[in-house]
C-alpha cells in the first residue's frame, strides 16, 4: 500500500514517522502549501502544494489527513470519490453537517475504510480502564467527571489557524475537549441527552471558545461533567468515573509536550462502611505514549484483515460532533451569536 500525507504540519510528521515504524507501507506523496515545511519533507516523496493535487494525482492507496479544520470535510470527501482509504485527524469536521455529507459519501464507498485520530483511546491507562468497565469489576456506572485544559489555544508556534473560527469551526472544546468527549462516550457507552453548558472566549478574547463547562445526563441516567480550557495554566488531564462499588481516576496522559502529567490509573476499591473515605487504592503508572502507535496498527490491522473500524469510525465522529454542537447550543447567549 502507498501512502499520501495531507499536510505536513506537527501531526503530519508524527504520522509519518508511525506508519513508517508500524506498518510495512511506502510514503510515497506529500502535500503542503507551506514552503517552509515543505523544507522537512524527507527526499524520494512526490511533493504536491495544495491538498488537491496530491488527492487528483498522486499514485496512492491511502491518504492520511492532518489538515487544518476547515479543509478536513472536504479532503475526505474527494478522496473517498478517487477511490482512497482515509486516515483523517480528529476534529472530523467543522460542523456536523459537514460530516453528515461525509457520512452521506462514506456510506457510498463500502469497500473504503475510514478513521478518525481520536487517539486518546489507544493509550495504555484508557485501554485498561475500558476493560475494568466492560468485565463489570465495579458494577454500574454512576458518573464520570473530567477536566482537559491548557494555558493557550497554539502551541509549538504554529499557525494561528486555530483561533479563527471560519478556519477551525471551534475552540478549545472541538480541538482538545473532543478527546474528553470521545472518551466518556467510548468508555461509558452512552448516549448523552440532556446538555446543559456555559461556553466562554472572555480571555482570550478570539471568536472561538476559550472555555466550555459541561453538564449532561443520558438516557439511562449517567451524569457526566466536563471543563474543557484554554486558560488551564497548569495543563491538566483527570477523568474521574464513579460505579457502585469503586472508581478508576485517569489522571495525567502522555503527549508529545510531556506537559500533561504522569500517565496513570488509580483504581479505587470502595467499602464505605470500613473505609471512612480512605479507600483502598492501586495506582499504575504508564512510562509511554503507544497511542500513535498502536492506532496506526489498528487500522492497518483493519484494511488488511477487512474488518470494520470500530474505534474511530464516521458514526463515532458523528455521535461526538453531534454532542459538540449540542453542547454549544445549550447556552443560549453562544446560541445567539453563532448559531442563528
Ligand atoms: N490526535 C491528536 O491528538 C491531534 C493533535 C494535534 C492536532 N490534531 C489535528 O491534526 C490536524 C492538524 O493539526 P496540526 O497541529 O498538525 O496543525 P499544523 O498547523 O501544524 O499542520 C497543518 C499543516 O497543513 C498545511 N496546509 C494548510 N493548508 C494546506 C493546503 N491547502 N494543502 C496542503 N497543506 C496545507 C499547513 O501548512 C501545515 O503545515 C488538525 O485537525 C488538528 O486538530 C490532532
């Protein structure tokens, strides 16, 4: 299989390095419509400017997207129509309709496989919370809390691209928030009904949110709360999720900033009669980031094999995306100005 990379940014390079390592895939064409980046493209690779070139010509059998928000739709979109696999970073979208017309094409193409980079479920602390959840260990779920947060809205001195709304669609909610939000659906299973929010860009003052604080509840009564924020001047990473008779704490995770803390588990045993709310308690800590990694297996795994994506697949991103607009929809003064 032949690979193309769409946009050669900080997460298109961290791709390539992975499908090489992983994979037994060539890179064969690289797109970029910045000539300084076009500067780190290694030798031997096709270069193409813009997106569409590269999705017209390039003699490729797979595209991985690292766009920014505003072309993603529409790259997936007209590389499906050439008849290419896709890999294409999480935000799916700028908005759900958007995605919807993606949906609308995917389904058109079943022979085609399609992923999104909701990476976060790959980690080694996420993996091992999914199963303690899924095997029952600790009976039914009560609520799950979470808070993702950074002190600015770009890091690594890239674009500013993602503080203008026509070219990301969101803030920080639909660039990092959307991790939280993927997990608590991923890990919970539910579908969250009721929203209730606060949406903010008081401090940074751009057209997108700087702050976004979450209440939901879903059908079958789980509550979920979220604070997803870019005035978080200590970066933070912590999902708490309660069952009947324990709690699992997912706090720090590992990212190429290392800025997020130690990545661990603590597994909380509760026996509130004996315990007076010191409970017993095991903590793992995991010393490396295989999120990239094993993801990139994980689809390779699923083209080889035909098999379905279930992690990270069109109807993941349109639950997600559809809970994102919702979320900002619950407040009405966001409502107001953006929505109408
Ligand atoms: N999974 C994750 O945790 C994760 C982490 C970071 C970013 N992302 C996502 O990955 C995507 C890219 O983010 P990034 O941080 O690499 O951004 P970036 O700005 O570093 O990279 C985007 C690249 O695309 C190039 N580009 C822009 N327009 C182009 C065009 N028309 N044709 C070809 N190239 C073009 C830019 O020059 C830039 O090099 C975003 O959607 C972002 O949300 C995901």
């Amino acid at each position: 299989m032949k690979v193309g990379i769409i946009g050669f940014g900080v997460v298109g390079k961290k791709r390539y390095a992975s499908i090489l390592e992983n994979t037994s895939y060539t890179v064969d064409a690289i797109s970029e419509n910045n000539s300084l980046a076009r500067k780190d493209i290694p030798e031997n690779i096709e270069i193409f400017e813009d997106y569409q070139l590269l999705i017209d010509s390039a003699k490729v059998d797979i595209v991985f997207i690292s766009l920014p928000n505003k072309f993603a739709a529409e790259a997936t979109v007209l590389s499906l129509k050439k008849g290419l696999h896709v890999f294409c970073e999480k935000p799916p979208a700028k908005t759900l309709a958007e995605l919807n017309a993606v949906k609308a094409i995917s389904a058109m193409c079943p022979d085609l496989k399609l992923m999104y980079g909701f990476n976060h479920r790959f980690h080694n602390s996420v993996e091992e919370a999914k199963s303690i959840i899924q095997n029952n260990t600790f009976g039914n779920l009560i609520n799950m809390r979470g808070v993702y947060g950074k002190s600015q809205m770009i890091n690594f001195n890239q674009d500013d691209w993602r503080t203008r709304r026509e070219d990301s669609g969101g803030g920080i909610l639909l660039d990092q928030g959307i991790h939280m939000l993927d997990l608590m659906r991923y890990l919970s299973g539910e579908s969250f009904t009721q929203i209730f929010s606060f949406i903010d860009n008081a401090f940074w003052n751009f057209d997108v949110e700087d702050n976004a604080y979450v209440l939901m509840k879903s059908s079958r009564g789980i509550v979920a709360q979220l604070h997803s924020s870019a005035t978080q001047w200590r970066h933070l990473f912590n999902l708490e999720i309660t069952m009947e008779k324990g709690s699992l704490v997912l706090g720090g995770i590992l990212t190429g900033s290392k800025s997020y803390g130690e990545e661990t588990l603590t597994i909380i045993t509760a026996d509130p009669s004996n315990d007076r709310g010191a409970p017993h308690e095991a903590i793992s800590k995991f010393n490396k980031d295989v999120s990239w990694d094993n993801e990139i297996k994980y689809f390779a795994d699923c083209l080889v094999n035909n098999f379905a994506i279930k992690r990270g697949s069109i109807d993941d991103a349109i639950e997600t995306m559809k809970l994102i607009e919702a979320i900002y929809k619950a407040d009405p003064i966001w409502k107001k100005k953006y929505y109408t």
